[in-house]
C-alpha cells in the first residue's frame, strides 16, 4: 500500500476518581457506530500534545494545561475512506475528577465531524457490552491493564 492518505491524531484516555472512562461515540454515513476516547486529527503545526489539548476543550469542555505521557499508539486502516486511508493515533493518560462534559462546539459542529454522543463508562460496563464496537476494540482489557499497571515505560501499540 503505497500512496496511503495518512491522518496524524491524538486521543486522549480520560479516567475519573472511580476509574471511568470518557469516551465519544462517532457514527458513520454506513451504519457504524464506535465509542472512542476524546480526541481527533491534528491541525497544521500542531504536536500531538497541543491536539490533544484541543479536542479536551473543543470535544468535552475541559481545559488543562499538561494531558499526561502517550501511553497507547496505533495505527489503523479506514475501511470506507472519506478524506484519508489510515489513521496514525497517540493515545494520552490524563487523571481527572468527574465532570459534565459540556463541549466548546455545537452539536451541530461535532455532528458534522461525526460525534454524536459522549458520556463516562465504567471498565465493567466497557466489557460487558454486547454489539458496541469500541476503539480500539480491546479497550476494556487495555484500560484494565492501565489501571492496575499504571502507565508503560515506553508507549504500547494496542492494535485495532
């Protein structure tokens, strides 16, 4: 696969007090629906931490100043491209206290880019889940392993 359209985006993994995860759910023109964390593509000169920075605020309403150590990577393949054929993802570790989300965008802005949902779910409810495709799609496992671990040395590439 040569000639590959690649999207650089930053993500960031939200946990509160009581180890929930925020996350976002994006649904798609075909029917696909998946439930992510907080994040999406990087603008011209922007790091990876500075969009991460920026889908906190523009995705959920929170500001803060440092969105911790990359501790998750992938890369993954858009199986309907629109404006590009693979994502390259940086996932940050952020500890926060529980908060309403309350987006810097409109519904209608998020909805143009395909958010249409965000809300806290538990690691159990993550993995319980039946029909709902999350990403990646071993979340569950993934943040289990990143709360009774703690953050990698060295960041892991956890797949699709």
């Amino acid at each position: 696969m040569t000639d590959l359209r690649i999207r650089e985006a930053a993500r960031v993994i939200v946990l509160d007090d009581e180890n929930r995860v925020l996350l976002t759910r994006f649904s798609f023109g075909d029917g696909v629906e998946v439930w992510t964390t907080v994040g999406g593509g990087l603008e011209p000169g922007e790091t990876y931490a500075d969009a991460a920075l920026r889908e906190l605020a523009e995705e959920a309403g929170l500001v803060v100043s440092d969105v911790g150590d990359c501790v998750w990577v992938r890369d993954h393949v858009i199986p309907n491209p629109v404006a590009f054929d693979l994502q390259r993802e940086r996932f940050f570790f952020l500890r926060a206290a529980a908060f309403q989300p309350l987006p810097n965008l409109s519904w209608a802005e998020l909805e143009a880019e395909g958010l249409t949902a965000i809300r806290w779910w538990s690691i159990d409810e993550i993995v319980a889940a039946e029909g709902i495709r999350f990403g990646p799609r071993r979340l569950g496992a993934l943040l289990r392993d990143l709360v009774r671990d703690g953050p990698p040395a060295e960041p892991v590439d956890v797949g699709l």
